[in-house]
C-alpha cells in the first residue's frame, strides 16, 4: 500500500515537470517572435550604418573633388 502511494506521487511529481506539446509550441512561438525582432533591428542597424558611411565617402570624395580644383 505504502509503495503504491510513493510510486504515486513520485509519477506525479515527474509529470508535473515534463514539458506538453502546447509547452513547446508556447515557447516555439516566443522564440521565433524574439528572433523576428532581432532581424528587424539587425537590418535597421546595417541599413544605418551603410547609409552614413555613404554620406561620410561621398562628403570625402566632394571635399577632395574641390580641393583640387584651384
């Protein structure tokens, strides 16, 4: 009797932490929610930095342009 209530509850306790699909699925979603957004200002971030270091080479190439014509 004793060892049917110990295995019992030794059952539940071990299946109260295994993960349901609906887990899995919960925390899939999270995931590729987080990714999206780390793209997104990835491509943010480089589409900036491509966009001033343009601005900083055409301003350079201007600057000697008209430096070298007296």
């Amino acid at each position: 009797m004793q060892a049917e209530g110990a295995a019992e509850a030794i059952a539940a306790a071990i299946q109260s932490d295994l993960a349901t699909k609906a887990d899995l699925m919960a925390v899939k979603s999270e995931m590729t929610g987080s990714i999206a957004e780390a793209k997104a200002d990835i491509l943010k971030w480089m589409f900036g930095t491509i966009g001033f270091q343009t601005i900083v080479i055409l301003g350079a190439v201007f600057a000697l342009a008209h430096a070298s014509h007296p």
